[in-house]
C-alpha cells in the first residue's frame, strides 16, 4: 500500500504532558569513525530532533571530541565493549554502521548485538555492507531487526544485480525480509518498506535527499520511533514518509541542488507538529 499521512498520523508515538525523558525511550548509536564523524553527528540528531528521551552515541575518542562541541543533549560513550553492553541492556533502541567502516570492528559489533537479546536493532550503511555473504546472522538474531539498504548494498547483502532489484523492488524487498524474519527499508524513488507480510511505498521524497548523510539522519529517525514504542515497520514506514516530506520542504525553501543533510533533522521536527 501507498503509506498515506493519515497512517503515518494514526501511527505516530503521542507526547504527554505528564512524561519525562525516560517516557520516551532511550537510543543508543554505534556510529562513525575518524574520517566519518559527521555520520555519527548527523544519526544522534535525528533521534534527539525526532523525540527520543535520551541517546548515548557509542563511537571513538576523536569522534565524541569533535562532536560533543556542538551538540549538548547526547551522552558520549567511548567504544569500550563492557560499556556497550551495559547501554544495549537498558537501550530501547540501537542503531549501527553509520560511518562505521568496512572494517573487522564493524563486523564484530553487529555480531554481538545480534547475538544478544535486547531493544531492537537498526542497521544502516557500512553496517551492511560487513554483513555481505554473512547474511545467516539474520536468521539467528535474538532481537527484532530493520535493515536501511540503498540498492547497492542490497545488491550485496542479495547477491543479486541492482538491475534487477529495481526492476520489482517491492517483490525482492519483501522476498529478503520473509526469508530471514527482518524488517528491509529499501530506499530509492519510492522507498519500500516490508516485514515480509505488509508492504509499504513511501510517495514522499525528492533528490533534495540525494546527498551524503541523508541516509544518516533517517536511521536515528528510525530509532527515536522504536525509542517511544513504534514497531520496527512501522518505525520505519514513519521515518521515511518524515524524512521524505523533510526533503521535499527544504527542496521548495532552499532548491533541490542545495539541502543539507544537517538541516534534515529539524525539518522533521516541524513537520511531526503537523500530526
């Protein structure tokens, strides 16, 4: 089905006067890496603009220096393994690979997270990629999962060309995630996103989006709404019709050749005032 605002509205996690930050969940981010702090930046501010109670980013010592100079609500926490798991454990929801790298760490992270019973898990970018030719993790997870591919690194994660992944998304996207018990997101010019039984198009969206970190800001959008009780499809179908409809205003304001990945996040938030 075409997601409709009217779903996304009927969807959404409400707000109570009579809440605090630990009604809205906590979000922990395994995300960046020495050349890609920006990544990490960009996902912790689409939990904390998307109404996540609290997030803790998990990442290394240059990445939390750089970061914590600007951005004043998160909480930082070197990537020491001991640490991770006592912030999975009281996590409601954890999102990696976001400027993680291609790398052994990236892999032996996601392993472990999916090994172990906790929040559900949102995996995105280089996370996904290190999950190539790996892809029986899927099956033995112990927690809920929703993966974010472009086509490319669906390609990879399927062993299929992305040729024919865009030539019948819906069936391939819902094929992979029946198969192996998962959420898929598969972005692109109609953003689909299927447990394996629902399957939803996203009509929002422009190439305003079209631009590194997009992709960043869309899974902390993803776990802010895991955070504060969504479900993994719909966390997912809510984030990207709010990230699309985000880049379609800052297209309209600014011009399609000229959004920001940065400024996607409070975007968002204006536009979950309309629900």
């Amino acid at each position: 089905m075409i997601t409709t605002k009217e779903y996304v509205s009927s969807k959404l996690p409400r707000r109570s006067p009579l809440s605090n930050k630990g009604t809205y969940g906590r979000v922990l981010l395994a995300c960046g890496s020495g050349n890609m702090r920006g990544a990490a930046a960009l996902a912790t501010l689409g939990a904390l603009r998307c109404g996540a109670g609290l997030v803790t980013l998990a990442s290394e010592k240059c990445v939390i220096d750089a970061l914590s100079a600007s951005i004043f609500e998160a909480v930082w926490l070197d990537t020491d393994i001991y640490d991770m798991i006592d912030a999975s454990d009281s996590a409601n929801a954890v999102g990696i690979g976001c400027g993680s790298g291609n790398t052994r760490t990236t892999y032996k992270n996601i392993k472990w997270l999916m090994e172990r019973e906790g929040a559900p898990l949102v995996i995105d970018a280089d996370g996904l990629n290190v999950l190539a030719g790996h892809t029986d993790l899927f099956r033995k997870a112990k927690r809920e999962i929703i993966i974010t591919p472009h086509p490319l690194e669906f390609s990879r994660l399927c062993g299929t060309p992305v040729t024919e992944i865009q030539s019948n998304r819906e069936e391939y996207a819902k094929r992979f995630a029946s198969e192996y018990g998962i959420t898929v997101l598969l972005k692109g010019r109609g953003t689909v996103i299927t447990n394996g039984e629902e399957v939803f198009v996203n009509p929002t969206g422009s190439s305003a989006l079209a631009k590194g970190g997009s992709g960043d800001v869309l899974c902390g959008m993803i776990c802010a709404f895991l955070a504060q009780g969504a479900s993994p499809l719909d966390a997912a179908v809510i984030g990207a019709y709010v990230h699309g409809l985000a880049g379609e205003r800052l297209g309209e304001k600014i011009s399609e050749y000229g959004v920001l990945a940065s400024e996607i996040p409070l975007e968002a938030a204006k536009i979950l005032k309309e629900f």
